[in-house]
C-alpha cells in the first residue's frame, strides 16, 4: 500500500489466504496524528448528548 500524501498514511502487507487479510500499520507521523485525535474523540463521547441537543 502506499504512503498518503504527507506521510500521515500507513502501509499494509497483504496474506496470501483466504479470504484476503492485511496487515495495516500507521507512519510515526500517523500515530502522533492518533495521540491528538483521541482526546478530542472523548470529549465528544463525554459531551455528546448535550452536542445533539
């Protein structure tokens, strides 16, 4: 698989089974990406009733 643009992507490694299976993995730069995403995913969870009214 390729990087995407700004190497926030990740790579994958395919199996040779079936059915298909892949092993996907994300750059460094993708997991720092996660460890900023998370908070703001549970403040959402924490808040979302009031989000939706």
């Amino acid at each position: 698989m390729q990087q995407v643009r700004g190497g926030v992507g990740g790579s994958g490694a395919a199996e040779p089974v079936i059915p298909p299976y892949v092993k996907h993995s994300l750059t460094p730069l993708g997991d720092e990406l996660v460890e900023h995403l998370l908070p703001l995913f549970r403040w959402i969870l924490d808040h979302a009733a009031d989000i939706v009214g």
